[in-house]
C-alpha cells in the first residue's frame, strides 16, 4: 500500500455552504489558486447544480487551476451529474463527487426508500458520472452511523460501477478514533474488490475529533483525507487540512505516511482564508491560530532562548510563519527582557537590566501583555530620570 495520503479540499463546498454569506466567483477562485500553490491534491470547487453563481465558480475555478484535480459534487441523481460534467468539462483534470446517504436513519427518514434502491441509485449514479470521466469519487454519507453489513455492500457495489475513490464520511462526527478506524478496517478486511479504488474519509468535527477520526482512517489504510483550511463546515466544520498535513509530517517517522503538502504556504493560506471568508481563528488554533508559536511562562521562554525544541515541535517556518513570539508577561523572566532588548537593537550599557526588570514587572502586573513600545517607554523615562 501506498504511502501518500491525497489531500482532498473541501473548503469551497464544505466549508463554503457552512459560511455566513455566499463567495463570490473572484474570491472563490482566488482561494482555489491558493490550495493549488498549497499543493492539494483535488480541490473540490462547488456544488454546480445547487445555483448559477456556483456552477459559473466551479468553471472558473476548473478553467484556471493546472496543478490540482478540480472536483464538484452532485447528489446520486443525473441533472446533478450532467450539471458538473459541463461545469468541470473545460479543467486540464476533473473529479465528479457523488453521494448518497447510507445510514437507516438517513435512508428511512431522509431518502423514504430500501437500502436496495438506494444501492441501485449509487450503482447508476457512479456509471452515469463515468460517462463524463474515469475519475469518479462517490460517498456514503452518513458512512459513520450505516450499518457495517451494508456500508460493506455499498462500497464493493461503487466499486464495480466504476467509482475510482469511496469516500467513508463520518457526517455528523459522531464516531471516536477507535471506531472509526474499526470500520476502515472491517471495509479493508471484507470488500474484496477494495484495492481497486482509493479509500476517502471526511470527518466532521461535532466532537472535536475529526483530525483523530482522519488519522485513525490512514493508518487502517484510507488514503485520501477530506478536508478544509481553519476547518472551517457543516456546524463545528471538518477535519481541518493544517492540523492533519502537520501531524503527518511531524510524526512521518513514526506513521511512515506523507501527503504533497507545501506546509510553508499553511500560515499564509489559512489567513486568505479567514479574511475572505470572514471567519477569524481562534488564538489557540493548533498550527495557525495567533498562539500557536507564541511562549508566555518564563520558564518556557527562557527554555525556548535556549534551544526552539524544548517546547516547539515543529518551526514556524515549517508552516510559513517567520518566527516564534515571546509574549512579555509578569511570568517572563529577565533572559528574555534582556534577548528582547537586544532584538530591538539596545546594547546592555543603554540600559540597567535591574531597573528595567523591575519597572517591567511592576507594569506587566498592571497590564498583562507588556509591549516591545512599553518596553521603549521604560527605557526612556529612566534615562529621563537620571
Ligand atoms: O459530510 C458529508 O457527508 C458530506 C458529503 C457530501 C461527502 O459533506
Ligand atoms: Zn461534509
């Protein structure tokens, strides 16, 4: 098997429907050609049946995108179909996505038919989406919740009408890391005609464990992971694309697992993101939250002055950011007053380390957060002083 896990984004269509207001066909484009500069495997760029401006987004994007497959998706029915077929036509590479709902919940209440006839409409929608491109993904939505027997009937029965990708998603996040990959697992143990097909997950994020699904998935064999930047989606959104390429690359030698991720370009792309999408991340956002690479205690700090590693596990310029951040607290200690100084160009006989301390520790208390200008200010006001 395969160790390159394909990075599948969804943040134009996931992500997007999930956003307070629609994109525009500009915006949408521009954060397309930002995943394919990102290194993303298949951008999934839209719904094209679901209105005008995303079928007209979708055919942008798959106009202009080179690097990455550009993908739309359609429930299992063929004006769906047809509408991404002729959306996606004029892209260098195209995926169809379709899907259909697999669980008894979904099936009974949702769908109101068998599981037969749901099998069957898999089954005609795959070949029908083959007749556009060999490149044809389908999903069992609601894979997380289906019954095991079924859900194994489903993807050997995608599989042979033709589906090149079977996407496991966990839509509505409900399943833990164990389970999950139990029935990556079980698929990889009863399918017979598995290795004919890349298996896919797409985890939601309900109990915040979506990356933990996602990494429970590759290492029972699924090798395409579903994905979006800040993972942003569907209420707590999905399994977010920074948080697994970078779990994949800083434990490679332990998972033996990688994906084409360019990481230098995460910092960078998860802020287009966020601005364009007017969705800020949370400070303490693994990755790329403002936090992330920031040090408060002095203990940490002072570790850090020493040698990065003692409490960063990856570098900021890993993933595009140009260094670390001490934050200046009444828990920094003068190590890291004295190195701040020195960043901000003063030699040790421009000011009197004590004095300064003191007078550090004195506002921090007030205040908090002590700033590199407060830092300055000290300075001066004691020189005025003397
Ligand atoms: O969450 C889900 O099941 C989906 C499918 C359409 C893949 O978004
Ligand atoms: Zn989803």
């Amino acid at each position: 098997m395969s160790d390159r896990v394909k990075i599948f984004d969804t943040t134009l269509r996931d992500g997007e429907q999930a956003l307070p207001a629609s994109l525009s066909v500009k915006e949408k484009l521009q954060i397309a050609l930002a995943l394919e500069r990102l290194g993303v495997d298949i951008i999934e760029a839209g719904f094209p049946v679901s209105s005008p401006g995303d079928f007209k987004s979708v055919q942008a994007i798959a106009r202009e995108v080179k690097n990455s497959v550009v993908c739309g998706l359609s429930r299992a029915v063929a004006g769906d179909i047809d509408a991404c077929g002729e959306s996606l036509k004029v892209a260098e590479r195209f995926r169809i996505h379709t899907f259909i709902a697999t669980s008894e919940i979904h099936v009974g209440a949702k769908l109101r038919k068998s599981q037969d006839e749901v099998l069957d409409m898999a089954v005609q929608a795959v070949k029908h989406a083959r007749r556009y491109t060999d490149d044809v993904e389908f999903s069992c939505e609601d894979a997380g919740r289906t019954d095991i027997d079924y859900l194994c009937r489903m993807v050997e029965a995608a599989i042979k009408a033709g589906a090149s990708t079977v996407n496991i998603p966990d839509t509505v996040g409900y399943t833990i890391p164990t389970e999950f990959g139990q029935i990556i697992h079980t698929l990889f143990n009863r399918v017979p005609n598995i290795d004919q097909a890349v298996i896919s997950v797409h985890c939601h994020n309900d109990l915040g464990l979506a990356v933990a699904n996602s990494l429970a998935a590759v290492q029972n064999g699924a090798r395409q992971v579903e994905c979006t930047i800040n993972g942003i989606g569907e209420r707590a959104g999905n399994c977010s694309l920074e948080e697994i390429a970078m779990v994949l690359k800083t434990r490679e030698n332990l998972l033996g697992l990688n994906t084409g991720i360019n990481s230098q370009e995460i910092s960078r792309t998860s802020k287009l993101v966020s601005q364009i999408c007017n969705m800020p991340v949370q400070a303490n956002k693994a990755i790329v939250g403002a936090n992330a690479f920031s040090h408060s205690s002095g203990i940490h700090q002072d570790g850090v002055l020493k040698s990065m590693n003692t409490y960063e596990i990856m570098t900021p310029e890993s993933v595009g950011i140009s260094k670390n951040n001490l934050n200046l607290t009444s828990r920094s200690g003068r190590h890291v007053i004295k190195h701040r100084m020195h960043e901000l160009g003063y030699k040790d006989e421009d000011y009197d380390l004590d004095t300064l301390y003191a007078a550090f520790l004195r506002l921090a208390d007030k205040k908090g957060q002590v700033f590199d200008y407060d830092l300055e200010a000290l300075v001066f006001f004691d020189q005025q002083k003397q």
